[in-house]
C-alpha cells in the first residue's frame, strides 16, 4: 500500500506526530541495552534447533502476509472461516504435511509452534487436521485409505478425531460408541447409544469438516473386540449432513472461537467393512477378526489412541510459542512505558523497576530452559518413531511416553502463568484484546485440559514411573524388600552431602538435590502404594483408594519432581554444545530456573534435611542478583525467540502511542498499514 494511502487514516495533526513516534519507541527500546552480550540471530538459531529453513520461510510469510494480521470483532461464522483459511494459506504453502510424521516430525511441531504465534485457532485446526486425524489416517490406515489421506494435505478432505465421548473423556477405553459388523451386508454399523457416548468437543465438526476417525468397540459376532478407528462421511460434498449424523455446534467459548467444535452423535450408520483402519488389526470378509495388538483392552487403546503422544507435544509447541509472543509482548512495552524515575518526571522505563523484573525475568528464564527442553524431546520422539532414522537416543516406549506428558503439562501450565503476569504487569493496556494477552489466557486453558488434563497426565507420569521402578527391581526380592534397597541408594545422597549451605549459584549442587527429591518422592509412593494381605480384589480396591482418594498431593509432587529434574537435564546438556557466545547468558537463565524450583519447593527441601536454613535464606540473594545480571539482556532475548514485530502485531510491542492517535476500534488493521 502507498504511504499516501496508508496515512488517509490520520488526521493532519496526528499525521504530524506520526512522523516521529515510530523511531521515538525503538529508540527507547534500542536504549534499554544497545550492546548485549549476544547476537540475537545466533540465539534464534540455537533455539530453532532442527528446521531452521522452515522457521525462516513461515515466519517471513507470516509476517509479510496481512492476511495473518489478528481480527477481533468479527462474527463467529467468519472468524471460523478465517481459521480455515489460514490454515490453507498455510498448506498451500507446503509448510505442513502429514506426510512429515513419517520422514521428519519435528518439522511438524516447528509448524505448530509459528502458527500459534499468530493465531491459537489456526493451530488447534491443524493439530487435528495434520497430527489427529491425518496422523491417525496415516499409521492405522492402509493402501485402501489413501484417497482419504491424499486430500488431507490439501484440505480436500478435512476431517476431525472421535475418540472423547461426554461421559468418557480420561477414561475412554470405557466409551460406550459401538461399531457393529454386519456380515450379511459387509458393513460396519456404527451407533451412538446414549447421550453420555455422544462424541465431544470435536474440533471441525461443527462446520468444516467431512471425515471423522471414530473410535469405537468393535463388536463381531456379540463379541467385544475392544476400540478402533473406523472412516465415517459425516458430510457430502456440498458440506450436508449424512444421513444418520447429528451435529450439534457448540457455540462460543471462553477463547479459540475460531474453532468449531461440536458434539456429535450417530444413529445405525453404515459405513463399508474397509473404513475400518486396519494396520494393526483386520476384519475380514464373512467377519474373521485378526488383530497384531497383544494385551488387554487398554493395551489395544493405548495402541489406536497413539497420535495423542505427538498430540501432546503439538500442544506443548503451541504452547512454547504463545508463550514466546507474550513475553515479547510485555518486555517490549515494559522497555517503553516510561514512569517516575529519580528526577520524579516520567523518563525511566518500568522494566527497570525491580518489581517488573521479578515478575517477568524469572517467566522468560523458564521459557527459554522449557523451549530447549522441548526442542529435545521432540527429536527423541522423532527419532523414536520414524525408522529410516538412526535412533541415537537409547530411550524406551515408556519413557517417551513419560517425556510427552511431562513437557505438555509443563508447558500448558506455564503459558498460563506467562499470560496472566505479562496482562498484569502491562497494567490497563494488557486488558485490550489487541494486545494479546486476553486470547492468550483463554488458549492457555486449552493447553491444561485438551489431549489429557495436565494434572491427569502428571498421575500417568507417576504410574509409568513407579511401572519402570517396578521392571528394574532384582526379581529376587520381593516389592518391600526392592524398596529398602533403593532407599539405602538414595538416604546416603543426602547424609553424605555435608551440608553445603545450599548455594543459589552451585548449579552442581542444586541438580544433585532435585534428583534426590525425585527418588525420595518416588521412593515414599512406591511403600505407601504396597498393599500386604487380602484377596487380589482387595488388594486392588486397596490402592485403588491410596492412589486417587489418600495421596494425590504426593502422586502430583512426585510426577512434577521427575518432569522438572527431566526439564533440567535436558536443558544444561544442550546448552553445553552451544556457541560459546550464548552460553554465558544461557547458563545465568538456567541457574535462574533452578534456584526458582528451590524457592517453589523450599518446604520440601529444608524438611528433609537437603538444604541448610542459612542456604535458603541466601537464595532470595542469588535469586535477585542472577535477575539485575539478566534483565539487561531481556530485549535481546525476545529478539532471540526470532518472533517478528508483524508477528506480534499488538500495539504496545510496537508504537502504542501511533496506535491511539486515532479512532483504531481496537483492530489492528489501519495500524498495521501505517508501520508495515
């Protein structure tokens, strides 16, 4: 657009000030620190870890594409639409394939992760278009499915995933959907029976899409055969309903309403016998059942739901990337938003308050260290999963499946926090829409409940666990008997560590107590979980009771001892191969984070003994002067998330001042046609 046309909007005086405001703001933020101790390019880099070509393309297509630019007041009916769009103009442009699950999935989450930056319903519509759906279509599918799976790419064939049911949502492998084989016809029937067995909160069904994996119990002959994927049409091509379909919108949300969910049930659908998803298992002709799955129903469940697993760390990415745009957000205009300084007139940026930095510094320390954490166990699950690959990570099935929920939960978690503290520490302007935060917060809630409930997953984090602890023990000694072995291994860790007076800044010393904590929760669940006399029945309803009814605050600290000692780990491992440059900061931000673990569980750590009171009060020392180091470098680290301004595009990471020299409506439309 010319600049003639793109100023129509400001009237003669604002058009005056217009001139200088843009310059004046990056001035302000150039001023906060104009030398840090680090290229910004190099940390992006860093951080982008595997795709760095992909990163770069989308971001510059997001960024010079104003069709991306956020839209607020706008009906339902056409912010849905415009999710869709944008999710095509993202296909279209060959930066997501389902296809990528099979050659290079970390591709998949860097594309989750940019998407979410610009729009958190764009990103939902995919995860489930590319990593549910298609990914699902993809690995329990077969050479019969590919004129389904051939359409994904393009949104040909745009579909949706039918596993969680109203009354079945953490427990599905109970769900009550049938799909019933019908020998005379060779068809699969498939019913809803009751109105808790409705398939719910369906991402694309309540417009968009014509497909659906519905997950269902397998009945042949009377025979339950337990959950599989069956390919149901739930729209023709002119988009109508089929026929035995109910769809039912679910309307507005508290956040993403540019998804459109519903609930959706089926009356006797017939669909043929070959729509069932049969990599694993095969129904044939005349209604012979074969099956490669072992195990138990859950077992079989555990196998057919396993897109859930990449699921998790789609949303942990989404997640990582919101997280990113807020804290850019609010440091920027913290950089800014100038108030009383020592002379007592408004020339001193609120950042340099101490009160700011504690608030924000602490957040974006733990974004960095969860980001590169992340980025890890993506690759191992990448590496894991696609076999041409050469699997240099010797981690089991259950490990992964302990890393997918640890980092999802984590991270759910901490978009929530990031988005209500950066709202509150940019005061009235973290209140407008267009600023970010708002939609942010209602996505967070997203992250903590789809997929798996965060605190759900931390329970299953703590049974992988205790299952592994369990396969580890000496055959030869009895459950009690593996207990006090494992406790003579961990109480010497802590008698024999002298008390070293619990220095916020011996990094050494402070993964050595996070490990301990870890295998004294573990260790303290393992007795209390051992359930002596009685029937098996007895024994079952025993722990049963200890595990969801007695002791839930110690299934939670456990899970979150392992995921945050995991997170640990992860992070200083691979902070040590980069470029010696970044280090420096790296290793400031990852003390940071581990001296912020110390001060959320000081409790735990005085009472048993792994820290000395004098070293705990020390830490509020460490804590604040590791934050005064770091704080200068905040700006350049926002710049690191390698986010761009048009990515951004809220005004008060930008010129808030040009923003409100005229009637914006609190759209970002004109503004965007003034600074582009």
């Amino acid at each position: 657009m010319a600049l003639c046309t793109r100023l129509q909007y400001l009237s003669p005086r604002t058009l005056a000030l217009s001139r200088c405001l843009s310059s004046e703001m990056a001035d302000l933020r150039d001023k906060w620190n104009p030398s840090p101790s680090f290229t910004p390019s190099k940390m992006t880099h860093f951080l982008d870890d595997q795709n760095q070509d992909l990163h770069a393309k989308m971001r510059a297509f997001l960024s010079t594409d104003k069709f991306f630019v956020p839209r607020y007041n706008i009906p339902l009916e056409e912010e849905r639409e415009l999710a869709l769009e944008r999710l095509r103009a993202l296909c279209d442009n060959k930066f997501i394939s389902v296809h990528f699950f099979s050659t290079n999935p970390t591709a998949v989450f860097a594309a989750h992760e940019n998407a979410s930056i610009v729009d958190g319903a764009t990103a939902t519509k995919m995860t489930v278009q590319f990593n549910l759906f298609g990914g699902t279509v993809l690995k329990l599918g077969t050479a019969r499915h590919k004129e389904v799976l051939d359409g994904i790419d393009s949104l040909s064939n745009i579909g949706c995933f039918g596993l969680s049911e109203l009354g079945y949502g953490n427990n599905a492998v109970e769900m009550e959907t049938t799909a019933t084989y019908d020998a005379e016809g060779d068809e699969i029937v498939v019913h809803t029976p009751s109105v808790k067995a409705q398939k719910y909160w369906i991402t694309n069904g309540a417009v968009h899409a014509n497909h659906m994996v519905v997950f269902a119990q397998l009945m042949v002959d009377g025979e339950n055969n337990g959950i599989h994927g069956v390919l149901v049409p739930i729209r023709d091509a002119e988009g109508n309903t089929m026929p035995g379909v109910t769809i039912h919108d679910m309307g507005i949300k508290m956040g993403l309403n540019g998804i459109d969910n519903a609930k959706i049930s089926f009356d006797n659908v017939r669909v043929p016998r070959t729509n069932l998803l049969n990599s694993e298992s095969e129904l044939h002709k005349g209604g012979v059942y074969e099956t490669k799955i072992t195990g138990n129903n859950r077992a079989r469940f555990l196998k057919v739901a396993d897109q859930l697993l990449s699921g998790r760390i789609c949303i942990a990415s989404m997640s990582q990337g919101a997280t990113k745009a807020c804290m850019a957000i609010a440091l920027r205009y913290s950089a800014t938003r100038l108030t009383a300084g020592p002379t007592g007139k408004s020339d001193f940026p609120i950042l340099g308050y101490q009160l700011q930095q504690r608030a924000l510094i602490p957040l974006l320390a733990k974004t960095y260290i969860y980001d590169i954490a992340l980025k890890e166990i993506q690759a191992m699950y990448a590496k894991y999963t696609v076999p041409s690959t050469q699997n240099v990570y010797t981690v089991s099935h259950r490990e992964i499946v302990m890393m997918c929920c640890a980092i999802k939960a984590i991270t759910g978690w901490h978009i929530n926090e990031a988005a209500t503290i950066s709202r509150e520490r940019s005061g009235g302007q973290g209140y407008l829409a267009a600023n970010r935060f708002g939609p942010a917060i209602g996505g967070s809630h997203s992250s903590m409940t789809a997929e798996g409930d965060n605190s759900v997953l931390m329970m299953k984090v703590a049974m992988e666990y205790l299952a592994d602890l369990a396969t580890k023990m000496d055959p030869k000694k009895n459950f009690s008997g593996s207990i006090g072995f494992l406790l003579q291994q961990v109480t010497p860790g802590v008698v024999l560590r002298g008390f070293k007076g619990g220095s916020g800044t011996d990094v050494d010393f402070i993964r050595k107590i996070l490990k301990i904590r870890e295998e004294l929760l573990f260790t303290q669940l393992a007795k209390v979980m051992m359930v002596k006399g009685g029937s098996k029945e007895e024994k079952r309803v025993a722990r049963f009771k200890i595990w969801s009814q007695q002791q839930q605050d110690l299934v939670q600290s456990a899970a979150r001892a392992y995921s945050e000692r995991l997170i640990s780990d992860l992070a200083i491992e691979k902070i040590a191969l980069a470029d010696a440059e970044l280090q420096p900061i790296l290793k400031k931000m990852y003390n940071l984070y581990l001296i912020s673990l110390l001060q959320e569980n000081i409790g735990f750590f005085l009472t048993n003994g792994l820290i000395s009171k004098g070293g705990a009060n020390s830490l509020r020392g460490d804590f604040n002067k590791l934050i005064a180091d770091i704080s200068p470098e905040a700006l350049a680290l926002a710049e690191g998330f390698g986010i761009t301004e048009e990515m951004l595009s809220a005004p008060i990471a930008r010129d808030w001042e040009l923003y409100n020299s005229y009637d914006n409506a609190g759209e970002m439309d004109k503004f965007e046609d003034l600074v582009r």
